[in-house]
C-alpha cells in the first residue's frame, strides 16, 4: 500500500537462543533491523520488525521454518518531548482511528519514529497529514 512500511512479524517459541537466530538469520543475509519489538504470548511471542529490506527478511526467515508475514504499518515522525505521543494519539482518536499497537525509537535527541499499526490506514494518513504530522516512507527507513 502506497505510504507504508512493511513490517515484517513471526511467532517464535518463546525459549533461549530463538531471538540469536533470527538475528544470525538476518545478520547472514545482510539485512539490517531498524526496529523491533516483541511480547510475550504464553510459550510463543511475536516479533515485529521494520528492517532495511522486508522482502529478503520474508524470504530468510521462512526459509529457517519460522511462521513469518508482512503487514503494512505507518511510520511517523513524533517530536521527542513531553507530548509528542499525545499529538498524534489524539488526532487519531479525534478522526476515529484505533491504534491497534505502536513501538517507537529515538533517531536523534528532538525526533523520535513511531511505527504505528492502525484499524484504518488511509483514514490515519488523512488525518495525520491535516494534522501536520509528517508520515516517514520506507526508503527513509532504511536509511535511518
């Protein structure tokens, strides 16, 4: 979908040495992780990332026998102060957008990135763009 960023998740067991092998499973194919996050579900958890080039992660992962897939999320850019979290939410809500989860990471001291999983995307690109709230392409990604 024009405007988003692939994320690219798998269910791995949840037990020593499985986040060392997907990261060695990256690391082999050159692929560079630009976020990730990861819960706890039960004896599984669920590893989502944004990396440098989701389609080779796709292949590599499924290759080594993890359940992995893509899903389309949105990154934008969120001032790294007190509030910067609250504009975005709130322009969200206020156009009826759920925010089903988000991670984010500093990219330097007065900007973060905030990868967003949202119930309506291009609802959520509309609204953030009249909010003046700057969405972050894929090739920007890879470059962080």
């Amino acid at each position: 979908m024009k405007g988003t960023i692939k994320q690219i998740s798998l269910f791995a067991e949840n037990k020593p040495g499985r986040l060392a092998k997907i990261a060695e499973t990256l690391s082999k194919a050159g692929i560079n992780i630009r976020a990730f996050t990861i819960a706890e579900a039960g004896d599984f958890g669920v590893v989502r990332m944004v990396v440098d080039d989701p389609d080779s992660a796709y292949k590599s992962l499924r290759k080594q026998g993890f359940a992995v897939s893509e899903t389309d999320v949105i990154g934008v850019e969120m001032n790294d102060i007190p509030g910067g979290l609250f504009e975005i939410a709130n322009s969200l809500g206020k156009g009826g957008v759920n925010i089903d989860y988000a991670y984010a990471f500093v990219t330097r001291s007065d900007l973060a990135l905030l990868i967003l999983r949202v119930d309506d995307i291009p609802t959520a690109q509309k609204v953030l763009k009249a909010a003046k709230i700057r969405l972050v392409s894929e090739q920007e990604i890879s470059k962080i």
